[in-house]
C-alpha cells in the first residue's frame, strides 16, 4: 500500500494516516454540562504522542478550535514547535465556545466569525497559515455554506490557508464546497461498522480526499470496550449525545460488540491489532481515504502508527466483512 496520499486535488501530500486531536483536548462541555471531550488528559503524554508519531511518519494532524475549548490547538502547536514545516494541520471552525469555562456556547456561520476564528485559531497554533480549514457545522445553510465557500478562496488568496473542506455527513452538502477551487476534502463519519457508501462515491467523482473521522467507532474498534463497563464521567461515552452510535448510558452497546466481536478474525489477520485491522479496512474501501484515530498516550501513537506499515486488507477481506455484516 502506498503510505502517502495527496489531500483531493490540493497537491498537498499527507501520510495515508493521520491523526485526530479531539481527545488531546481534554475535558470541556456543552452549556447543559453534557461532556463534550474524552476526559482527563496529561498534556505533557500529548506532547510526548504528538511527536512520537511525527517520527513514526505520521504527517496530518486534524484538530478543531473548540476542541477542549481551544486547548487541543494549544498542545497540537506546543508539541509541533520548530517541524511544524513538516506536517499539514488541518482544524475547524463554526462553533462558538469560552475559554475560560471550557464550555460550548453555541454556532456562528457568518463570515465576520469565521475571519475572526481564524486569526483565533493562527495564534493558539503559533503558525502563520492553516493547511486544511474546515468547516464544523455538518448541518449548515448551503446557501450559507457557498458564501462561507468563496470567503475561503479569499483566505487561499491572502495565503492563511492551503485548502478547505466542510465537516459533514450530507453529500449534497460537500458537493455545495466542492465547486470551489481550493476545496480538497470532506470530512465525515465511515468505519468498517459504517460505511459511507455515497460519501466515498461522492470523493471519487470529484476528486476529495475522504478524511474518515470516527475510524475506530468511538473506541469499539479497539477491542478494549467491555459490555457493561462503566466510563469516566468526564468522557462524552458517558453520556452519549443522540449522534453518537454504539453507544448508551451504561457504556458500549452490546450488540455493536457482538458485531465487533463477529469481525474480529478478519481484521486482526496479518498480525493486525484489531484497531490497525479496522484502519486497514478504510484503506482497502478506496484509495482516497485518510482515516484520522485519535490518541491520548504514547502506545495509542505507536498502535495506530504501525497500521501504515501492515497496509490495506484485501478486495476479499472487504467482500467477507460485508457478508458478515450483511450488507
């Protein structure tokens, strides 16, 4: 498998595994106080992953600025320093949040905000551009969604960003983004429990890079999530937003397991983890995905790095797990 991908039609080369800075955030919620990060982190283990996984050839970091409330693009600059040359750095804007109280205060889909989160974003990161702006808000106005479409080939022309996607799970949507020039990617939600099958139609058609946010399924494909088991009460599983599949009050769904469990064998073959077994899968469904597993230590960057040298399962393993799942 080439370990390399180009971001759609951007130029712009990134590792074909990237990594996702959602839980490097730490703890933040939503104004009612639902948990909104992955619970408590040590910024100093971020630090030490973030790095550990550039050595490892790890060269796409996806982050957002209300991830953690803006601290996530504190730690992601903070552990890049002096290579950040050597990594393409892709964040979000859209969702309003404070700082200060690490809360969730709303939605902002004008232009006016989105200037404004930029600059925001440039200063948490300590860069002078943005690789990969992506918008946050799946459910935008695509009407609205155009306008914010051509201020984004402003930013391209005043050189603040590279290229821009829109983070959503509706094709009709990131077409609306896809007529853009500079528009490289979209964002949305596939892993081996959920195909995106239009999404990745969608990305070979026009010629988008898929970034595959939620490629271990909140966890589940890790193999270390027990029926029953009870998470952190600072951890969004805890609670589990209506979005949020495979999931309930008590912990990971046990029928979601029992689909886990009945993959097991095929994506733990070649000497896989079962996490690197799911990674290979979206590798295998086309060639233009770059999946982005997030991480809290050390050992989750090496595990999820050493799946890029176990490559893609084959066109018969991809048959055999639809026919497991009955698809």
């Amino acid at each position: 498998m080439e370990t390399k991908r180009t971001l759609g039609r951007s130029g712009i080369e990134v590792s074909a595994l990237g990594f996702g800075c959602w839980a490097i955030g730490g703890e933040w919620q939503s104004a009612d106080g639902q948990p909104l990060g992955w619970g408590k982190v040590d910024d100093e283990e971020s630090v030490r992953a973030v790095r550990r996984a550039l050595d490892l050839g790890v060269t796409f970091f996806d982050t957002a600025d209300t991830y953690g409330a803006g601290h996530s693009e504190r730690v992601l600059g903070r552990a890049l320093g002096k290579r950040r040359a050597d990594v393409v750095v892709a964040t979000k804007w859209g969702n309003v949040f404070d700082e200060e109280t690490r809360t969730l205060t709303g939605a902002d889909d004008t232009p006016e905000y989105a200037r404004r989160a930029l600059t925001a974003s440039l200063r948490r990161l300590d860069t002078d551009h943005i690789d990969l702006y992506q918008l946050h808000l799946s459910d935008a106005d695509p009407a609205r969604a155009a306008e914010l479409r051509d201020l984004c080939e402003e930013f391209v022309g005043e050189g603040l960003i590279r290229a821009y996607a829109w983070s959503t799970d509706d094709p009709a949507r990131a077409a609306v983004f896809a007529r853009g020039e500079h528009c490289a990617a979209v964002q949305h939600m596939a892993n081996v429990l959920q195909d995106a099958p239009e999404m990745f139609a969608l990305c070979e058609e026009l010629g988008l890079a898929s970034i595959n946010r939620s490629p271990l399924a909140m966890g589940l494909l890790t193999g270390r999530r027990r029926s029953g088991q009870a998470l952190e009460a600072g951890d969004i599983r805890s609670r589990p937003p209506e979005w949020l599949h495979g999931f309930e009050d008590g912990g990971a769904d046990p029928r979601w397991l029992a689909r886990v469990d009945a993959l097991k064998d095929v994506l733990t073959s070649g000497g896989r983890t079962l996490g690197q077994g799911a990674l290979a899968w979206l590798w295998a469904r086309s060639p233009r995905t770059v999946p982005i597993p997030g991480f809290r230590s050390v050992a989750q960057a090496e595990q999820n790095a050493g799946a890029l040298e176990k490559g893609a399962l084959t066109s018969e393993q991809l048959t055999e797990v639809d026919r497991m799942l009955e698809r």
